[in-house]
C-alpha cells in the first residue's frame, strides 16, 4: 500500500486548480530515504511552480499593455 498526494496551485480569486505534481510513498517496508521529497522531486515541483506563476504574470500583463480596440460606435459608414 502507498501513500499518494497531488499537489495544486490555485490563484487567489480563479476557480481553476493547476495541478503541479503526484508523489507516492510506500508504506510497508519504507525507510527513511523514503520520508519526504527527493532532490529531483524538489526541482520538478519548483519547476513546475515557477512555469505556472510566470505563465499567469505573464499573461496579466499582456493583458494590461494590450491595446483596448472600441468599436466604432455611431459612425456611419462612408461610400468612396
């Protein structure tokens, strides 16, 4: 028998759960190597982390620098 988790990233105020990585761990026969995370483990979350939050910076301020394109609102349309 294992032990599973799966780990999310959620954004104050988004609905949207990211996961970022699943560990498991035995149970029976575990030893100490076996109790938390490995290094490699370690970078894979950190990784996953920063391409998660730098993805969601990123996209908030293009959003923010992207020009607001209005309609044309009462302008008739003109016959060359």
């Amino acid at each position: 028998m294992d032990m599973h988790w799966t780990i999310y990233l959620q954004r104050d105020g988004a609905d949207e759960n990211v996961p970022l990585a699943r560990f498991q761990r035995p149970l029976e026969g575990a030893t100490p190597a076996d109790s938390g995370l490995s290094m490699s483990e370690a970078r894979s979350l950190l990784s996953s982390l920063q391409q998660v939050v730098a993805q969601g910076q990123i996209r908030a301020y293009d959003c923010l620098r992207r020009p607001k394109i209005q309609p044309h609102v009462g302008i008739a349309p003109t016959e060359n």
